[in-house]
C-alpha cells in the first residue's frame, strides 16, 4: 500500500534508495523534508515519492528499489503524483532522474532539460597550490558576482538561462551566512576565480574566461579537495554539467570517478500520465 512517510522509515527509505542510486545521506534527507512524502509499503518500503510546490512549479521525485521494478510501484507512486499536482495547479511539473530511467519519465510526458554527470573523488590528497585564494568576506560580495556571472555566460547561453544574478540584501546576507564555504581566486587585485562548498560537495568551481587555460581551475578544484578532507569527507563529491567536456576530463584527470548521471526533466501541464 502506499501511506504518508514516518520519521521511522528513513533508516531503511536511505538503504533503499543508496541500494541503487548514488544519491548521498544529505541529499536523501533533504529530499525526505518535502511538502509531500509518500512509501510503498507492503511489509517492506519498495518505493517513495517526495513533491514540493515551489511558486508556480511542483517539483517531484519518484524511486523505486532496484529488487521491484517491474512490478508497476513507480506507475501507481506517480499516479499519487499527479493527483497532488491536481490539488496544487502548477504551472509545470520538474524532476530529475537517473539516465537509466530516462524512458519510464518520457512516458509521463517529460522532455529532458539539462543533465549533469555525479563525480566522487578517490584519490590521494594534494599538494596546495602556491596561489592567492582569499576566504569570502561581505567586502568580496560583487567580486563574487561578476566571477559567476564571467564564468558561466556560456552555459547560460546554451540553455537559455537567467543569467542575472541577484544583488539585493536578501542574497548578501545569504553569502554571509555561507562565507565559511566560499573562497576566491585572486591575480593580484583582479578576481578570477572562485570555489564554494557544501556539506560532502564542491559546489561551485569557476574560472573568468580570459584566465581559463592557464591551470587555475586544477588548482581551485585540488584547493577545495584538500578543504573538504580537512572537514573529514572521505570521498569529496562534485557535479558537473555534461554539456562541460572540458571540465569533466579534467575533473577525471585528478582522480574523480563517475558515479552516475542524471537529467533533470520537465513536463506541461495535461501531458501524458
């Protein structure tokens, strides 16, 4: 049957999903903190689902273990799916999904929008790179901005992104708060590059374009390593967009691994269910 998840579930809802996704502790349980969390449960959870409704968009994920499918629990946890999209109204449905299961999200009337390659690092720790990379501070704020906005201008072309960033108080404060995560790279006075963490992730890793070439980002990523081991993650992790050849190659080069890779979908209102 499928019931609303309990506090009790997540022990055996992270061994299901991590018997055969990639998907790390925090991620599960942040995604466990949705506006909806469903199980399939006939003596053992075989399945999930968890929705949220941001603004106009409903995002949602479904999972099913790798020792069930093809018994129909991801047809019967998505048709819960719909009926709270039902509920919500939203102007279009999200998710994001392993490439292996690229053909159960098409079926539901999803069109692939972006994908992304999971990397895990498994190799030794590095020298520190001899450069000046500076802890972010309320002072570095626009430095901050213009790097990310530098950096990413093609990836923001090629998939028709938002590239404004906000400057309003509200995202100051935010940098504020994570200005333990942030570093930025510095050619004497000129900003160039940047690196930010997140619990086990090297979130961001970003070269202005009229420096890239030259080995900064090699350094940023062996920089972030070596920050992430400090704090006792065993196995730093890092995502990158698959569009980003280069930057996966040399991700591979300084001993990443590819665990899996996903796509993130999205789907019109009264496409297929």
């Amino acid at each position: 049957m499928i019931r609303t998840y309990r506090p009790e579930d997540k022990q055996e809802l992270i061994q299901l999903v991590q018997s055969g996704d990639a998907m790390s502790i925090p991620v599960i349980e942040a995604t466990l903190q949705s506006d909806v969390v469903l199980v399939y449960d006939d003596g053992k959870i075989k399945g999930c689902l968890a929705a949220r409704r941001r603004a106009d968009v409903c995002n949602a994920w479904v999972y099913t273990g790798p020792n069930y499918r093809g018994e129909g629990i991801g047809s019967r946890l998505w048709r819960k799916v719909n009926e709270q999209v039902t509920q919500w109204q939203p102007e279009a449905v999200t998710t994001e999904y392993n490439v292996e299961s690229r053909d159960f999200f098409s079926r539901r009337g999803f069109q692939p929008d972006w994908s992304f390659h999971l990397m895990s690092h498994r190799g030794r720790a590095f020298d520190e790179p001899n450069l000046d990379i500076r802890q972010y501070t309320d002072g570095n704020f626009m430095d901050y901005i213009r790097i990310r906005q530098q950096a990413f201008a093609r990836l923001t072309r090629l998939h028709d992104w938002d590239q404004e960033e906000a400057v309003d108080e509200s995202r100051r404060q935010q940098m504020r708060d994570e200005a333990a995560d942030i570093f930025l790279l510095y050619d004497e006075d000129t900003p160039v590059g940047l690196c930010r963490l997140h619990n086990q992730f090297m979130d961001t890793v970003a070269v202005v374009p009229g420096y890239q070439g030259y080995g900064f980002g090699k350094a940023l990523v062996q920089f972030a390593v070596n920050r992430l081991r400090e704090r006792g993650v065993k196995h730093p992790r890092l995502c990158v967009a698959t569009l980003n050849k280069p930057a996966f190659g040399l991700y591979q080069k300084l001993g990443f691994q590819l665990l899996q890779t996903y796509e993130y979908g999205n789907r019109d209102i009264g496409a297929a269910n």
